[in-house]
C-alpha cells in the first residue's frame, strides 16, 4: 500500500473511533485523533470545487487548510450538500462544517454557528437574458429552481408567491432551467456569478438586486457551544477578518470584492487608544455587542404555539415542527397530496399496461406481440431512476428545442408504470400458461383478465406495493412528494426521529390502503366466480 493511501486509511480508522469515543470536548477528540473532519461543497464554485485530480479546493477548503494548521492536526475533507451538511455535523460525521452555511435563527437552534461569520450573500435569480424584469414581485407565480434545505425557500415562497420545484443537486435544478421546466434559478448571487463565467450560460443574466443579504458562519455540534473548539475557531476567523486574510482569499479566487468583508475587516481591525483591538472578548469569553450580528443580538419573538412546541423538544427531544410550523405543516401536507396522486396514478397506470399488455403478449400476433415483449423487458430490466433521467433530462433536453418540455409529474408516473406493469403484464401471461394446463383454449381477453388475476394476485400485489414505495423517486425531478418535502424539513431544522417515523407511517398506511384495496378486488373476483 501506498504511503497517501495509508495515511487516508489511518485517518478514517482514527476518526471512526473518535466518533464512538464518549468524550465530551471535540477538540480534545481531535488532538488525540491528529486529523479534523471539516465538511465542504463539492458543486459550489469558487468556494467548493473539485480539481483536475478530484480533489475538494476552493475559498472555503483554503479555511479548512488554515484552521488545521492551527490546531496541528492532518486535515480530512468531507464532501456535503446542501441537504446533508447539518445532518452530517449532528450525526458526528464531520467535526467542523464550512459549507456556505447562512447565519439563520432556526439553524443556532440546532447547531453551534461561531462567531463572528466569515462571508455573506444573498439570494438572486438567474433568468434567460431575453426575460426582462425590473423588480421581483414580476416573478410572482413564476416557477424556479432551487436546492433542497435552502434557507430562503421559505420566505421568497411565502413573501413573493412562488412555486418551487426543488432539487437535490444544483446539477438537475441548471439542467430543469436550460430545458424550460423553470423560468430560472433561485440561488445564492457569488454562486450564480460564478456560473455565469461558463460559456453555456452566456445567454442568462442576474437582473435583479439581491434580496435577504445573509452571513455564512462556520458550524459545530450544538453541545460544543461555547466550548474550547467554539473559542478557538472563533478566535480564528477574527484574526482572519483584522489579517486580510479572507480578503486575499477573495482576490486569490477571483470573486467580486464584497462589502461584508471589507467592513468586517476595518471593524475588527479598530484599535482604541491604548492599542487594543475594540472587538476583543469580554471576561466572560462573549464578543462586544457592538462587533456581534444584530441578528444574534436581538433574536426575533417566537409564537406562543412555536414556545409550546419547543418546550415539548426540551422535555422529549421532539421537534414537532409539523404540529406548531404552518409552513412545514404545509409543506408535509403538499407532499402527502402528491405522493397520494402519485400512487393513484402509477397504480392504475401499472395496472392498465400490466392488463393490455398481457392481451397483447398472449394474442402472440406475430410482429405486435414480439414488439410488447420487448418493451416489457426493457421496462422490467432497466431502473426506473434511470428512466426517470432519460425522459426528463435526456428526452427533455431534445424536445426543448421545439419548446417541449415532458410534465414530471407525468414522466414520473409513466415510468414507474412502465416499470411496474411490465412485471404485471408477465405475471398474467405465466397465470395464462397455467389456466392453459386445463383450458387449452384459454387466452387473455378483456373479459378473462379477472380470472388471470385471480392466479397472479401475489406476484401483482408484490409489484404494485414496491411502485407505492418507488414514487419517492419523483424528488429526483422535482415533484414534491413525500420524501423530498421531509428531508428539506430535516435539513433545516434537523428533526429527523420525528420526520423519518412520520414518513415511516405516512408509507405504511398507503402499502396498506393499496394492499387493502387489491385484496377486496381478489375477494370479489373470486366470489363472482362462485357465484
């Protein structure tokens, strides 16, 4: 084994026993492992990107580079996402996170967000150049792509009206807009100036001015608020903003000069007259109130039904964001909608193929029948994610051109019901074989697919209930069904036992209705036999 190899190797042995260790200060884990975890983007550029040689650079790598000499430890970069990074950071997978991370109330709820914050941005919209806007209420109703766990996915909904399809990577939501299954892209501004260097979006602008300016702060595991590794990472980014050392980072990556950085750096730069610097911690370990975020400072109220509900998290470490929150409430109940939608119309549309296309398998005309055949078994055979991808975004990019582009929500259903009756189609034909055995004469019509059922029922059930389950591929393309609704929940306010058992439920009891429903449609296929 390699020399690189083997150090990666010890590194993640040594980090893995640091994670089943109990030891309640991270830094001092991390002292005795040699290596930090630090979680940064891989699809963010200038600030998270991979090389040439598949290695993880940018702004924010550069900080993870200069916080580990600090600490004398190897660096270890974990790659994270959008809709991962702070499940990442509870889950004690990452000990420190530098992830484009905007400085949120709902976010210190659930992590240790230092201070003070080391960038900012705002949120803006990246159009085709020939839509002309002035100002953002014409976008009102307007459909746009956006990432999953975002965090001003809420307010541009509620405040501008919009209608989000979101995805899980930035990758799909640029490919949704250049084929028109979105007016643009709603994103952070340096990432959409960044991409905007790339000759295939010479054709888009960012027209408007950016809206809900937020500051990025580096994140650890709640429990270590306020504790040694909180101290020191926060003593860093201080000497970072009086150094210029973000500044030339800045520079170094090429970015457009920000009016964040430079005030920050003339704010904790400022001396008084003995020479000190004015922002410097009090006795108590705090900042000057004066040097803080006014955000921080002055915390906004909270409902009386939000205080309920996050007395009850105290008590039992449940957040019930579906009860108290109207807008995770909302947002659960749409994606229940959807899903429910999505299970009607791919049961039915399994059904349909799976009948049809045992009527024509076992007429056995000899071209149509050969025809049928061979898409059955290209629809059993092939993932339906796969064929998800293929419609949407391989078919999709060609009918753009002519200015069509497929429905989601209909790719979606005749994909999986592709998929699902294919296998329903064979199962007929196997029951038809069957009947044969004693009905020589015996063929799949309209009027005897009944009785075929009635020998199929297992294997057809068994299809139809994995299809239920499989809806959850939809988020893949946006359609905001059940599981994509939950982990953009999750990713914002980090209540996974209580998201994970109400999709648990929320599956069982559509596995349930479907099988239900089936097991009465045998029961009187049968009785109307005996009948």
């Amino acid at each position: 084994m390699s020399p690189l190899p083997a150090r990666a190797a010890l590194i993640a042995v040594a980090f893995l026993a640091g994670i089943v260790s109990a030891q309640a200060n991270r830094l001092d884990t991390i002292r005795a492992r040699g290596a930090v975890a630090v979680g940064v983007k891989t699809e963010y550029p200038p600030f998270g990107m991979l090389d040439g040689a598949g290695r993880s650079v940018g702004f924010e790598p550069d900080l993870a580079a200069d916080l580990s000499r600090r600490l004398k430890v190897e660096l270890h970069l974990v790659p994270v996402t959008t809709a991962n990074r702070l499940q990442k950071l509870a889950e004690g997978s990452i000990d420190v996170l530098i992830a484009t991370l905007g400085d949120t109330k709902q976010r210190r709820e659930i992590a240790a967000l230092i201070e003070p914050d080391y960038y900012a941005s705002g949120v803006n919209v990246m159009l085709p150049e020939s839509r002309k806007v002035a100002d953002w209420t014409e976008l009102r109703g307007n459909t746009l792509c956006t990432m999953q766990g975002a965090y001003y996915n809420r307010p541009m909904t509620e405040r501008y009206l919009l209608n989000l399809q979101i995805y899980n990577g930035t990758r799909d939501a640029k490919l949704a807009m250049r084929d028109g299954r979105c007016d643009g892209w709603l994103y952070d501004d340096t990432a959409i100036a960044g991409e905007m260097r790339a000759p295939e979006w010479r054709d888009y602008a960012m027209p408007l001015p950016s809206l809900m300016l937020s500051p990025w702060a580096i994140a650890i595991e709640k429990s270590e608020e306020g504790g040694d590794l909180d101290r020191l990472i926060g003593d860093a980014v201080a000497d970072w903003h009086r150094s210029g050392f973000l500044v030339e980072l800045e520079r170094k990556w090429q970015l457009k000069p920000s009016a964040f950085l430079q005030h920050a750096h003339a704010q904790w730069s400022e001396k008084d007259d003995d020479g000190a610097f004015v922002c410097a911690r009090g006795a108590g370990g705090s900042w000057p109130a004066r040097c803080r975020d006014e955000a921080r400072a002055n915390s906004e109220g909270k409902s009386r039904l939000e205080q309920i509900g996050l007395r009850i998290r105290e008590l039992t470490g449940l957040d019930l964001t579906l009860v108290y929150d109207s807008y995770d409430r909302d947002q659960f109940l749409r994606g229940l909608l959807t899903s429910i939608a999505l299970v009607i119309a791919c049961v039915l549309g399994s059904a349909l193929m799976g009948a049809a296309g045992a009527v024509l398998l076992d007429a056995r005309i000899a071209v149509i029948s050969r025809a049928v055949g061979a898409i059955a078994t290209v629809g059993r055979m092939t993932p339906p994610l796969l064929q998800i991808y293929v419609v949407v975004f391989g078919l999709g990019s060609v009918t753009a051109r002519w200015g069509l582009t497929p429905n989601a929500f209909l790719a979606v259903t005749l994909c999986l019901s592709l998929y699902a009756g294919s296998a329903c189609a064979v199962a007929l034909t196997e029951a038809a074989d069957l009947l044969r055995q004693h009905r020589p004469d015996f063929r799949i019509v309209p009027r005897t697919v009944p009785l075929a059922f009635r020998l199929a029922y297992h294997p057809i059930v068994a299809a139809l209930v994995n299809i239920v389950k499989a809806t959850g591929m939809a988020s893949a393309v946006a359609v905001p069904e059940l599981i994509s609704t939950s982990t953009g929940i999750i990713a914002e306010r980090g209540n996974p036992e209580v998201m994970m058992n109400a999709l648990m439920v929320a599956y069982f009891l559509l596995v349930l209705v479907v099988i239900r429903l089936f097991g009465h449609l045998h029961r009187w296929i049968v009785a109307d036999e005996r009948a």
